[in-house]
C-alpha cells in the first residue's frame, strides 16, 4: 500500500523548503527524515499503533509537523490540544479522548507532566528525541481516523470531532483548486494549531502544495509587519479581529511606512478571512487602504471548510460565496422544507467527502447532527444572486423577536460603523412584550459617550425599527474565550 498522501507528496518537494524562519529553514525532506524517526519512538516494540489517541502540544512549526505526521505514519490518531489551556481543559481533552501518548515541547512537557503521571500517560519530550532506530513503518488505509478535534465548546463541554485521513484530504485538495494553491506560494502562520484553520487551511493546504511557511509563536505585529514590507508573503489567512488591528496599525502608522507596507499587501495573490464574520466596514477599510478584497469563506471543525467567494470573481462584503468543490450544501427550513427560492432563510446542510465521520463517544449527538446524511451546521443563511449569507446559529444568533426572527451578527455589522463604538455584541433577552429584546452590549472608543436614545436615533435609517436595538449596556470589555471570540453565554452572564 502507498504512503498516506501527505507523505507520498512530501518525497516530490523533498529538496524544497517547507518552514523558514529568521534564522533556521527545513525541507520536506528534513520533515520525512524527522517524521521517521519520531513514529520509530512512538511504535517502541509495536508494528502498528491501531488508533491510539495522541495528543500534540507543541508550537507551531517545523516539529509540529514532524510530530503530526509521525502519529499517522505509526497509526496513531491526532488530537492536538491548546498551549494555553487550563490544567482542567487538558485533562478533559486527554480523558475524553483516552489519549495515551502525549508528545510535547521541553518547555510544554515541564507543564504537563505531573498530569501525564496522574493520569498514567505517556509523555514523550520531542526536543529529547534524536535518534531512534529504523523501522518498518505501518500501512495506513484511508478510511482510517487520523485526528479528534476538540469543539470550542461554548455552551457544553467540547465534543471531539474525528475526521479521517479521507477526509481530511477532500477538505485539503477543495481548497487547493479553489484558491489555486502551488509551490511558489509563502504564507504566515501565527493562527492556533488546535483550530483547523491553523491546521487545514494553512498548514495542510500549504504543505500538499509544496509551499513555504513562515511560523510565529503567536500574532506578533510588527515582526508580521516588517516581513509583508519585504514582500515575504503571496497567502495571508486571518480572523476578522487581526484585521481590524492591521487596519488600526496602517492608520497610525507614518505615511511613508504605511506606504511601504500596503505595497506589500497589495502584492498578496490572496487574503482569506475566516472563523468569524467580516464586518462589512471592515471588507471596506482594508480595500480602500490596500487595495486587496478580502476573500471571506464558511466553515467549521466538522466539515472543513463549505462555502467561499471566489478566488477569481466577485467577493461580496457580507457574504461568504458559493459552495467549494465537492462540496454540497442545501437549506432546510425549520418546518423541514428544503430552500429553493432566494432570501428565504434555512439551517446550512452540508455534504460531501470532507465531512466528519462522527462525534468521539458521542453516538447521541453524531446521530442527531445529521439529517439524512446531511450534516447539520446549526447555522442560519440565506441565498442572495446566487451567494450565501450567514444570518448566524440557530441557538446563539438568531433573535426572535416581535414575530421576527433576527440575524444579531447583521445588527452587529451596523452597529460597528458608529463612531463611538469599539466593539459590540448584540444578544435577544427575554421579554414580555417581545418574546426577546434586541440587547446591545458595547465597548466604546477611548473618551466617547453613548445612551439608548441617542444610539436609537442613530440606528434609524439604518436598520428596520425592529432591529433597532431596545436596550443597551456599556461595558469595558467583551467576555471573550481562549480563541479571541466574543462569547454570547458570557455576555447573557452580564445581565
């Protein structure tokens, strides 16, 4: 049998420069190499590891890999865990899981060792592994699992999403014809490794093609800065708050260094926008000081990514395009009808060979997920000439209010080109009258004021009467969760 494919691609740009940094590079070559020698330490006496869960807490970067493709080589499954979780979180995730190999970092393995000893798990230093000898290394076959990917988890504990090797690589080669990825591509990365955007779209999507990665250990502005002035980058993925610090950052910048970096931006042959939704005012900003159209796309853990504004046409502010191949997605309304008409809202059902095979221990909920074979995202949208639009979740976005049913992240989007307002969260609390009030919670600009009436006259023109917000909360800041994301249970909390 073949080698798994991110393998057997891997031997095609094996001279090639997978990770650079300032002051190291690694070929694929040095990741096969690495790779090998790290799934002989995983195997010890055993030919296969039939499956066994290994977490994966290491940084982002050439060792990430190596360790990732290790586990796959061995025949152990992935679940990469988060840096900086809690003590709590990470014996959640390994309990769960029934992990029982975690490899780490020194630095990363010094924190997670006395758990490890609790729980009688197997901790493997990757810094102190330099030899191992050769083995003969498993055949893997495509159906098998290859990660559990832990869910954020907001309003219950996280549910491990398990994926395939299959289909891992059908959400992988989508976005590579989608986005035209090759090997002249360079991309930076500084998104989570526990998250599949860092993951998938970044990671994979760049090493199935034979391009090169830059890591960084977390968002660091002026380092990411100075490489986009020297014309480091062709790719640049992010979530819409990055944005909007790189927008903050132009704008205070010197003209001549502002100058200078947009010049490096506008030579980008792509900027993707993703995990959260772009604000309209946002898509506008960056066009206006770069000059590039950010390409917004529609995804999640369970399916890769569905949706995306094409890579060559029309990228819509507000919408997120048109489904990515071999991709199907329908709407489904809450009566059980299937959408066949424009600006008709329904629940996104998606289909195809990127989506997960099933929750991990979770029969219950795999079952209900899916609705004859369709996966149910949960998500409200509607089609509009063509391109979808997320009005947002069922259970956390949508407001019902008045005989309405309201996309809170639409109210959002308007709320958020008031010139007093910083950042805001717009949630539906129970009322007598109607059945849930528009709440509007805000952090303000520094020195700006704002009360409901003036903010209602301000909405007026702007949004339908009943969008218009009918209360308002000022706060200091938004509750947010490990991810950066504005939380909605968190801000219910504050009432």
């Amino acid at each position: 049998m073949p080698d798994i494919p991110f393998i057997a691609r891997a031997h095609s740009h094996r001279d090639s420069v997978a990770f650079r940094t300032a002051t190291t590079k690694h070929t694929f070559g040095d990741l096969l190499d690495r790779s090998a020698m790290l799934a002989a330490t995983l195997l010890g006496e055993a030919d296969d590891l039939n499956e066994t869960r290994i977490a994966l807490l290491v940084p982002a970067g050439s060792e990430y890999v190596a360790a990732q493709w290790a586990i796959w080589r061995a025949g152990g499954i992935k679940v990469p865990i988060c840096l900086s979780a809690t003590e709590p979180e990470w014996e959640y995730a390994l309990t769960d899981s029934g992990a029982g190999i975690v490899i780490a970092d020194a630095v990363m393995a010094a924190k997670i060792a006395p758990l490890c000893q609790r729980l009688a798990v197997r901790l493997i230093d990757i810094d102190a592994v330099q030899s191992a000898p050769a083995k003969t290394l498993p055949d893997i076959a495509p159906e098998r699992r290859a990660m559990i990917l832990y869910t954020s988890g907001t309003t219950s504990k996280p549910k491990g999403v398990v994926t395939t090797h299959a289909n891992m690589q059908a959400q992988i080669e989508s976005l590579v014809q989608a986005w035209e990825w090759s090997a002249t591509d360079r991309i930076p990365l500084f998104l989570p490794m526990h998250h599949i955007h860092g993951i998938i779209n970044v990671t994979s999507c760049a090493l199935w093609s034979g391009a090169t990665i830059e890591p960084f250990a977390r968002f660091d502005l002026p380092a990411i800065l100075d490489r986009v002035r020297a014309d480091a980058y062709t790719i640049f993925m992010a979530v819409p708050t990055i944005y909007v610090k790189l927008i903050q950052a132009l704008e205070a910048a010197s003209a001549d260094d502002r100058v200078a970096i947009v010049a490096g931006f506008a030579k980008m042959r792509l900027m993707v926008s993703g995990s959260a939704a772009l604000p309209a005012s946002v898509h506008e900003q960056w066009t206006a000081l770069t000059g590039q159209k950010l390409l917004e796309r529609y995804g999640m853990t369970e399916i890769g990514m569905a949706l995306s504004n094409p890579l060559r046409g029309e990228r819509r502010p507000g919408s997120v395009g048109v489904p990515l191949p071999g991709v199907e997605v329908r709407l489904k309304t809450e009566a059980g009808e299937i959408v066949t008409a424009e600006d008709e809202p329904g629940e996104i059902q998606v289909r195809g060979p990127g989506v997960f095979r099933a929750y991990w221990n979770r029969p219950e909920a795999s079952a209900e997920s899916f609705d004859d074979g369709w996966f149910r995202t949960g998500d409200m949208a509607v089609r509009e000439r063509g391109y979808y639009r997320i009005m947002g979740r069922l259970s956390v976005d949508i407001i019902k209010s008045g005989g309405y049913k309201l996309s809170a992240l639409e109210i959002e989007a308007a709320l958020l080109e008031h010139p007093h307002i910083r950042e805001c969260a717009v949630i539906g609390l129970p009322d007598d009258t109607w059945g849930e009030a528009v709440t509007a919670v805000v952090v303000l600009k520094e020195n700006a004021t704002l009360d409901l009436s003036a903010l209602r006259e301000w909405c007026k023109g702007r949004l339908s009467v009943y969008k218009i917000p009918q209360r308002l909360l000022v706060v200091a800041e938004l509750p947010r969760n490990a991810m950066g994301k504005i939380t909605k249970p968190a801000v219910r909390a504050l009432f």
